[in-house]
C-alpha cells in the first residue's frame, strides 16, 4: 500500500504561482513513475507532467510555465506551476507507479484544488 499526501494548492491570480508537493509513503522499493494529472469540472483527468525512466513529459498547454521535479530519498514530487492561467484551474491530482512488497502498484493521491481567478 502507497500513500500520497498532496499540499500546495489554492486561490491565485492570473500570472501567479504555486508549487504543488506530493508525499509517497509505504514500503516502497522503487519508484517507476511519478507526476501529476488534473481534472476540471465537466472534463476528463489529463496528464499535466510525469518523470518516468529518467524522462519528464509534459502536457502541451503547461510546456514553459510549469516544472516538475523528484527527491528520490524522500519519494517526493514538487510541481512549481509559474504563469498561472485561468484554464489551469482544476484539482491537481498526485499520481505514483512503485514496486512494492506487494508488487507493482498504481496509486493517486486525494486531490488539492488549484484556482486561478482575479
């Protein structure tokens, strides 16, 4: 079992920024991918960015604004969202690929509400 606890989100203006964090715990042998997705209201879950295999990818609409990056001793993955956009409001969902003691494991963590609004 992998817990995520997420923290960082909240109400910001246009042109603003937020760093997202996003704890793994558990009995984690290895991480194969970590990142995060987001969810607006009425819309699908998308992919905003995930490392995986040493590679980052990001969705096209978050390319140069916003960066993600890992602290493997700490199973900790940070999304510094910079330029903010009305249309990157949405809850930001932390995602986790990791071998366990019981295997290989998806996980997501709860959600934390990202608001872009003057």
């Amino acid at each position: 079992q992998v817990q995520l606890v997420e923290s960082g989100g909240g109400l910001v203006q246009p042109g603003g920024s937020l760093r997202l964090s996003c704890a793994a715990s558990g009995s984690i042998f290895s991480v194969h991918a970590m990142g995060w997705y987001r969810q607006a209201p009425g819309k699908e879950r998308d992919l905003v960015a995930v490392i995986t295999s040493g590679s980052t990818n990001y969705a096209d609409s978050v390319k140069g604004r916003f960066t993600l990056s890992t602290d493997n001793t700490k199973n900790t993955a940070y999304l510094q969202m910079n330029s903010l956009k009305p249309e990157d409001t949405a809850v930001y969902y932390c995602y986790i690929v990791a071998i366990t003691k019981l295997g290989l494991i998806h996980s997501w963590g709860q959600g934390t509400q990202v608001t872009v609004s003057s």
